[in-house]
C-alpha cells in the first residue's frame, strides 16, 4: 500500500500538520524537524497527494507561458522548471500563448481561472510587455519575468535577467581580436528584447574597436534556420564582402553555415560564422559552431525558486519576498571551429 501522510508522521515522530508545512516549505518548522521529516519520507517513498491539495484550496501548479519558435530553448526550460518545481512540491503547466494574437490577457485569465495555478513563469516576449505586466500586478497575481537586461530592474515581482548585451559585445570583441572588420549582424525579431540588446552589444564593440558602422551589414529577420540561410545569401552577393557573421542565435547561424557550404564559401577560412545559446545546433554543425553558452535549465530553474518563495511569502503573510540570490546571468563564448583570424 502506498504511504500516507500519517504513515510519515509517525515515522517521524511528529505531527501530520507538521509533515504538511515542511513539504509546502512554511519557514516556521526547525532544520532539526525538517531532516527527521524528509528522512521518512525518503524512507517511505511517500507522495504528496496533489489533487488532495488542490482540493483543500491549496493552488499547486506553475504555469511555464512562452511564444518561442526555438524548440531547445523551450525544451530545456522546461527541464529547468520541472526540477525545481518537483524539489519543492509543485506540478508544472506548460501553456504556449501566441503573441502577436488575441487578448493575450483573456487567455491568461481562463487559465487561472481553474483556481489551480499559483503563479507564473513569463519568457519573452511576454516577460518585456508592459500592458500585459500592468495588467497582472493589478489582478495581483504571482509572477516571476525572465528578461535580457544588465542588472535587476528592482521591481515588485521577482525577475531573473540575461546578460545579452555583454554576451553581444565579448562575441564581437573576440571576432574583431581576430582581425574582422566586417562584421555582419544577423538579429531576430524585435519583439524579443534579446534581439535588440544583441545589437546593441554588437555595435558597442566594433565602437571600441574603431570599426565603423556598415548598416548594410546588419540584416533584419527571423530566429529560424531559413531566415539565417536567406540572409547570408545576400550577404555573401555584396562586394566587399562580410568576413565574418554574428547570428542572434544558433538556428541562425546555421542557416548561415548552409547557405556558405551552398555557394562554397569556406568556413572559416573565408567566412567566420558565430551563434548564441550554445543549442545542438551549434554542436550538430560542421565545423561546430562558437557561440555563446546560455544555461537556459539554470535560468529556468531559478525562476521557479524565486516564484515559489514569492509566493510561499505571500501565503505565510510576509510583505515582502525573501531575497534570493542569483538571479542574473551572463551567456559565456565558448570558441568551437566555425572561427579563425579573418583572411588577408
């Protein structure tokens, strides 16, 4: 027969009321207490009854909402998330929303609706919305935003941010370090801020560098293989020609890749080509790809922790949430062979 509750508590020695605030994590129980209790349950290989839970009123899902065409990202997010949300007793809701249409708010609302979600995780481009944040601190829901930024913004909710800017600027730094002078950006769609602080890092970098702006280098597109591909096209068709590509991501990059070994342009020897994230992508190519290392699982699993202790503190009848550490991130290059010193 499976273990109860009760089955727990008296292994334990302690009360069933007790064994509930250490699984739902309420700080009021001693670490003395909490070992004996978790030490039982290990013993007993006992699981929290969920649907007992949600009876009782107690919302015990996080709702993973994201609009991401990038299939690993939204994969190892959800590992991250699931994780977390399994070490601390949650069930995890994945729920892709479409963001460019509907009332995205009307979609939310019918989901939480179920009285069973008791907070979300926002990606972006959800995450950087101001109408749909305003819209859910007034509903005075729990939230926690994944954003690219440089530092905490300091809100209200908890929030985890992405270093893109700096991640941009060491990749370009590098590239130029290598001798490039044209260096071709090939972006997403601005509706992710992470494309735009992309950008920007890259045009701060080749500023440092002294490298003037050529905007007929930076390309406009899509966070997908076939805009990468379409795109070097074109570039690989101007005379001069760019010696070296930053994508904005690693399905860009190779796309890039492809497009070069279509029209037998050498990479790297004639044509350095970079990525960002650190997908298979990267790793699947040849030559593999350098990019930028972004622990997407981390991310994701910090997120949740920050969300529960949002909301553990709210239940608990804290003002505030407990300030975690931890919430800032910063993608690393990772030099493969897709790069080398650019050709005389």
């Amino acid at each position: 027969m499976k273990a109860t509750i009760k089955d727990v508590a008296k292994l334990a020695g302690v009360s069933f009321k007790t064994v509930s605030r250490v699984i739902n994590r309420e700080p009021s129980v001693g670490e003395e207490l909490k070992e004996r209790v978790w030490a039982a349950i290990k013993e007993l290989n006992y699981q929290p009854n969920i649907s007992a839970r949600q009876l009782r009123g107690a919302a015990s899902f996080i709702a993973f909402i994201y609009d991401n065409p990038n299939s690993h990202y939204v994969i190892e997010m959800q590992h991250g998330l699931l994780a977390e949300c399994r070490a601390q007793g949650y069930e995890l809701l994945i729920h892709p929303l479409a963001a460019g249409t509907g009332d995205i708010m009307a979609d939310l609302q019918q989901l939480l609706s179920t009285g069973h979600i008791a907070g979300l995780v926002l990606t972006p481009p959800f995450s950087e919305n101001p109408a749909l944040i305003a819209a859910l601190r007034q509903r005075e829901l729990h939230f926690v935003r994944i954003v690219s930024g440089s530092d905490d913004p300091g809100e209200a909710e908890p929030c985890i941010y992405v270093d893109d800017y700096q991640a941009a600027f060491d990749i370009t730094d590098y590239l130029a370090g290598l001798g490039h002078r044209r260096i071709a950006f090939l972006g997403g769609e601005d509706i992710h801020r992470s494309s735009v602080t992309r950008r920007d890092g890259y045009l701060a970098a080749l500023a440092q560098n002294g490298i003037a702006v050529d905007e007929a280098l930076i390309v406009p597109g899509e966070f997908n293989f076939d805009s990468g591909a379409d795109r070097t096209r074109r570039l690989l068709a101007m005379a001069p020609r760019a010696t070296a590509i930053f994508a904005a991501n690693d399905e860009i990059a190779a796309g890039a890749l492809f497009s070069a070994r279509i029209h037998q342009v050498a990479v790297p020897q004639e044509l350095s080509i970079v990525g960002f994230e650190d997908s298979p992508f990267s790793r699947q190519t040849w030559p593999k790809l350098t990019t930028a290392h972004q622990p997407n699982a981390d991310i994701a699993s910090c997120a949740a922790s920050h969300l529960i202790a949002s909301i553990r503190a709210s239940r608990n009848g804290a003002s505030a949430a407990p300030v975690l550490p931890g919430n800032g991130f910063r993608p690393q290059l990772v030099v493969r062979d897709s790069t080398c010193p650019a050709p005389q």
